[in-house]
C-alpha cells in the first residue's frame, strides 16, 4: 500500500494562535471568491505563502498534474501573481487569531478488496476572531490550482463536499474519502 502525506505541519498553525492576522494578499476576485495559485497571510511581522499549484504527482497509480495545497514561511515580495500584469489586492484583517480549524482529508482507495492508497492532505484551514472567521479551501478538482476564500461565520458548513472523491473511479475501485477536524486553540 502506497502511503502520501500532505498535511500542513499543526506546529506551524499553533505558532499563530493569539497573533495579529494583520491582513491576506491574493489576485482580486474575478467571478467567484476563489483565486490560482497563492495567497499571502501576514501573520505579526511574519509572512506566509499558501499555495495550490499544480505539480506532477503520483495520482492513485497514474502520475498526474494535480494542485498541491502547501503552506511556508517566506518573505513578502515571494507574493506575487502567476499571471503577467496583474495587481494583487491587500485585504486587511487586524484580527488576533484565537483559534485555527484545520480539515484534513483521508483519501482511500482499494482494488480487489485491497487497499492500495491511503492519502491524507489539508483541505482547509479556518481562522477563527473574535466575531468573525476566514477560510481558505483547497479546491476539490484534483487539478484545479484554485484556492477557495470565504469570511463569515460557520464557515465549515460551506465547504466542498468530500463525497465528490467517490465519483468517477472505474468498476474494480472503491474509493472512500473522510474528513478530521482539527481545532487549535
């Protein structure tokens, strides 16, 4: 069995809890709330990069061009548009962090009664405030490179649906596909 971890590293997202999310930095909106590729968290006087890009990888036996959802530590002028000629826009935030929901995804697949991959990958992280909440999801298309954002509340009652891995696979495969909630405080 083929085993694949590409969760985000939780002590990363501990580190964060009680600072200022001063603001995020992405591609404007164009027709929905999602942008490609990368987004800037400006977390105190630290920056981040949240990317979504696609990279060749083995996908459940065949090696695929997929959306890599993975999350470091860089420096601010690392955050900048795959795309020529276009501004990013600066979102303020201004809001301690008091705690980070992080979604982690199980996917499996077995063939002939045998489990042949157990892959786990971070779907979506959730910062909570004090009155208010902001998402950011790894698009459910395997080679989408698109990165969901959504603010409100309730937030993880509008993720995508994990159900949507079950579709498509040929006859001899049974995929199955849970979800972990993580909440960091």
């Amino acid at each position: 069995m083929k085993r694949i971890d590409m969760r985000f590293d939780q002590n990363t997202l501990k580190k964060w809890i009680g600072k200022n999310f001063v603001k995020y930095k992405c591609d404007p909106f164009a027709y929905t709330n999602s942008v490609t590729a990368i987004v800037g968290i400006f977390i105190d006087d630290e920056v981040y990069k949240l990317t979504n890009i696609q990279t060749v990888v083995d996908y459940f036996g065949v090696n695929d061009d997929c959306g890599v959802f993975t999350l470091e530590q860089t420096e601010s002028n690392e955050i900048k548009s795959l795309f020529d000629n276009v501004e990013q826009v600066e979102t303020p935030v201004s809001e301690i962090i008091q705690r980070i929901t992080v979604i982690n995804e199980n996917q499996q697949i077995y063939k002939n009664q045998e489990q042949t991959y157990d892959v786990w990958l971070t779907r979506c992280i959730i910062f909570h405030f004090s009155d208010r909440e902001i998402s950011f999801e790894k698009d459910n298309v395997p080679f989408s490179e698109e990165i969901i954002i959504r603010r409100g509340y309730e937030l993880k009652n509008q993720l995508s649906d994990e159900k949507d891995f079950l579709e498509g696979w040929d006859d001899e495969i049974i995929p199955q596909c849970s979800r972990e909630y993580i909440v960091i405080e």
